[in-house]
C-alpha cells in the first residue's frame, strides 16, 4: 500500500468565529491514506482506499468510489470521502497501479 496524509478538513466555528462545542481539534483532522494494489475477484478489478487517524477508519473502494466500512466517521464525513475518491479517481488508479505487491513484500 502507499501512503499520503491529507488534511480532512478545518475546525468548525459558529457564527462568532469561535470554535464550536464538539469540533475536532486540528490534530484530529489529519488522516493517512493508504491505497492498495489492483485486486481482481470474479472479473472485476478494483483497489481499496483506507483512510484512518485519530481513532477513527473507513475503507473505500475504486473505481465505485464507495465506503465499504467505517468506524468513528459521520454520514456527512462518509459523503465527504467518497467525493474525494471520485474527485481524485485518477490519481488514486495511477497509485493502484504502480505498486508491486512483491517489489513491497520484499523490503
């Protein structure tokens, strides 16, 4: 798998402009992904996307750019992921494809 960190996003403020109650710290907002290989099962080929940080994960697929699973995420979160994995569709199939499960294994 490779791995970036992303930025989820900024803290919310209400209309003040100061933080609200239960807003994520920035720390908390920063999450790894990690893309695999192409997998193929029944004739069909597709990767994972897992995003993960602060306690919480979810794993995507691609190219349907849709969260299999989570833990710790919003439904709006959930929203906001999968319009990250078709947003950036392309990018993440160049990742898949360039990873070599047994050029990684070997390290």
């Amino acid at each position: 798998m490779e791995d970036f960190a992303l930025d989820f996003g900024k803290k919310k403020e209400d209309e003040s402009g100061e933080e609200a109650k239960g807003a994520r710290s920035a720390g908390s907002d920063e999450l790894q992904m990690s893309v695999s290989a192409i997998c193929e099962k029944e004739g069909r080929r597709f990767a994972y996307v897992t995003f993960s940080g602060g306690g919480r994960k979810a794993e995507g697929e691609i190219p349907s750019c849709v969260i299999r699973s989570c833990e710790g995420f919003s439904s709006e979160e959930v929203k906001q992921l999968e319009a990250y994995m078709k947003k950036n569709l392309d990018m993440l199939k160049t990742m898949a494809a360039g990873i070599n499960p047994l050029k990684a294994f070997m390290k």
